[in-house]
C-alpha cells in the first residue's frame, strides 16, 4: 500500500541543508492528522520508512530529526534505530520526570543525538539540557525578543549544544535569530515540508498480534515467533531491514528467519514487534497475493526437505522473496540491496546464470510449474532433485493445509 509522510530541511548559518525533520502524513495533505496519538504516529513513520527503504533515502543521506512522545521514549523505541542516521526530539509535552530522564541518560551513552523540541525553559528541564545536543525554540510561540538572556546562558553553560529557530517566517525572523546566535533555521521561510510517497510492505494484522501476543511474555520462544514470521513476507522483509540499518554488525549473511531473530535476540525481537504493532494498520495487499506468496515459499519448504534435509529454511525465504517485486511494487533488485540476505540467496532470486543448476533455483522453477499446472515441466525439473511427481502433489498438499490454516488466523488466534 502507498504511505505517506513529509520532510523539511534545517539549514545551518550558511543556509546548508545539514538535516530534514521527517512528520507522519496519512495522506496527500500536508497537515498533521487529527486524533492521530503521536506514539502512534511515530511508531508508523518508523515502520514505514525506515523499515521499508531507510532514513538515507527520505532524507538524502542527511540525519533524520524524529519526534518522540513520551511513551514512545519509555518502550525504548529510539534504541531500535541507527545512532548515526537520526537526532532524538523530545516532545515539548513530555514530563522531565525521573523515569524519563533515566531513559534519555540511557541514550546520550549509547551515542543517540537528543534534541529538545519547542523548548520553553522551566527549571525541571535543567538536568535535561546537560544531555541536549540541539535545543529548538519555536519563534511563533517564544518571541525571539524574550529569550536572549537564556540564549546566551546556555551557550556559556553548554558550548556543545546548538540551538535552532523554528517556525522562521520571515527574512527579518531569520536575520534577528541569526544576530542572536542561532546555529540552524527552519521554516517556511526557507521551504514547506515536502511530502514523500511511497510503498510499505504491510503485515498482516492477525500475524503480527500473534507474535505480539507472544512476545509480552517475560520469556518467550524465539523459534515460535520465526514460525509466524514464516507466514509473513513483509514481516520478514522488516526484520531483515532492521537488521540491515546500521545497528548491528553483519558477521554473516542470513539465510533463513529462524537465523534472523537468533541473531538480533529477544530483547530486539520485542522491541520490533512491539513497534511494528503499534504501527499496524488493516490495509494491506491483496490477501490472495499474500497467500500466493506463503503457498510457494511452503512448497519449497516442503519440496527441499524431500530433496536434501536441512535446505527447507533457505527455500523458504526463496519462495516467499520470489514475490517481494509485487508485494513491495518494487524491483528486484532494488529490495534486495536493501536487506542483509544471503548473496547466494539474493543472486537465485535475481536468476544469475552462475545459480541455474542449484537446487535452489530447481526448487523455485518447480514451484512456479507447479502453480501454473505445467505437469511436464514440473516433473522435469522434480526428476533433477531425485524427486517423482507424488513427492510435488505431498508437498502441494502441505502447503495448501498451511495457508488455509493462515487464513483462519482472524478469526482463531495462534497460540
């Protein structure tokens, strides 16, 4: 499905685009909707950009300044993206409570960028601005003629800390903010937010609150929540993205999800599930494309186990990114370079000439005779695995059981 958001650049003192602010659109209206609960909204600009194609794309390269309500601060979801590809805003309406500020300790060691959002100055927010690297003041709601002193004092107190004029409208705004020091500008002044469109490889609702459902245990199975994501190809592609976007160092290529979420761990898995959760909405891909995804990656599950035991893990994720291109209204390519796959995986799913006899590329040429009920081509390319045509009708079968299971998801949770 189409998403949409929006960005707007912030300029340093030689009017340099040095970062864009990215904001949650929900359509091609360039406003904020209303109702929208801003954890809500954060946790689906997360899901949907940065899960889907990366900050670097939406904000060329640049950093990605991201607003932060204070629940999506206490569910630890700016741990789950790149230190060095954002800069936290904390929302003018969180409390600076203990919890709070334990939370924002927790990320100034870990490295993360904390900016304050529309600051205006209390003496709670004292221990805050220590931790601050970018404090923006909102000029239409804090006249620049009323804040010089406190300018100047936490330039003298915090000389790491940069300040921003926000909601600059004017050439006169932006002439008196940079006379009193401001380092950076933002506003129509300069340019409107400018929207961004694009395509999100949604999860199914009933999957994704099974996993959820799962992962609030204090202790959870990380091979059940690899069979559920096995049902999911947008699932997948997330946790691969996620695993692709800086935050964890790729010691080996993945070859299959179970290998995924062993990698990344328990306490990231439910960081991203609970994330995405958040995020989930009910619009999605035809239901008859999801099915056709999960009833070839089961059919090649199926038919690589009967070939060679042990192979059914990476035959699975073959079969189910074999239709990532109508999933994600993307090229091939393009998705793959994009997730920490396994290049022996990604060049059979791009068909290079090097992988035609591999049993892997067998595997998937068999699926693919096989749905479009070509009995002789599917039995020749089965007879390359050792396999007769009673071996594809068993594994059909399986796969077929599978699907009509996942389709009963709705309406009878997994557990």
């Amino acid at each position: 499905m189409k998403f949409y958001a929006a960005r707007q650049a912030i300029f340093n003192r030689r009017l340099n685009v040095v970062a864009y602010e990215l904001f949650y659109r929900e359509s091609e209206a360039n406003t904020f909707p209303v109702g929208v609960d801003p954890h809500v909204a954060t946790s689906r600009l997360i899901s949907r950009t940065h899960f889907n194609n990366g900050f670097k794309q939406y904000c060329s390269g640049k950093p990605a300044l991201v607003n932060f309500s204070e629940s999506s601060l206490l569910s630890q979801i700016p741990h789950s993206l790149p230190r060095d590809q954002i800069v936290i805003e904390i929302l003018e309406d969180v409390s600076p409570s203990d919890r709070v500020l334990q939370e924002v300790r927790e990320l100034f060691r870990a490295g993360y960028k904390i900016a304050l959002d529309d600051f205006v100055y209390r003496t709670e927010w004292n221990r805050f601005l220590q931790l601050a690297r970018l404090i923006k003041f909102d000029i239409q709601r804090t006249p620049l003629t009323s804040i010089k002193s406190l300018i100047d004092n936490i330039k003298k107190q915090f000389p790491k800390t940069k300040i921003l004029a926000e909601k600059v409208e004017t050439r006169e705004e932006y002439e008196h903010a940079k006379a009193l020091g401001f380092d950076f500008f933002q506003g129509y002044f300069f340019c409107k937010p400018e929207m961004l469109e694009g395509t999100d490889a949604q999860a199914r609702h009933a999957v994704l609150l099974a996993t959820y459902n799962l992962v609030l245990r204090e202790e959870f199975d990380l091979n059940k929540v690899a069979e559920l994501y096995k049902h999911d190809v947008s699932l997948t592609y997330k946790l691969l993205r996620f695993i692709n976007s800086g935050l964890f160092p790729i010691v080996s290529p993945i070859s299959s999800v179970h290998q995924a979420l062993r990698y990344i761990g328990s306490e990231e898995t439910r960081k991203f599930v609970l994330m995405l959760f958040t995020a989930e909405e009910l619009n999605s891909k035809p239901r008859e494309l999801i099915n056709m995804a999960i009833l070839r990656a089961k059919f090649c599950e199926e038919v690589a186990e009967k070939h060679r035991s042990g192979l059914g893990d990476q035959a699975f994720l073959v079969g189910l990114f074999s239709f990532i291109e109508n999933i994600m209204d993307r090229p091939m390519e393009e998705v793959l370079d994009q997730i920490a796959l396994d290049p022996v995986l990604k060049d059979i799913l791009m068909q290079q000439p090097e992988t035609k006899g591999s049993p892997l590329t067998v595997i998937l040429n068999t699926a693919k005779h096989y749905e479009k009920g070509s009995w002789h081509h599917s039995g020749m390319e089965a007879k390359k695995l050792n396999l007769d045509y009673d071996d594809l009708a068993s594994a059909y079968e399986t796969a077929i059981k599978l699907v009509d299971r996942y389709n009963q998801i709705d309406r009878e949770p997994l557990r």
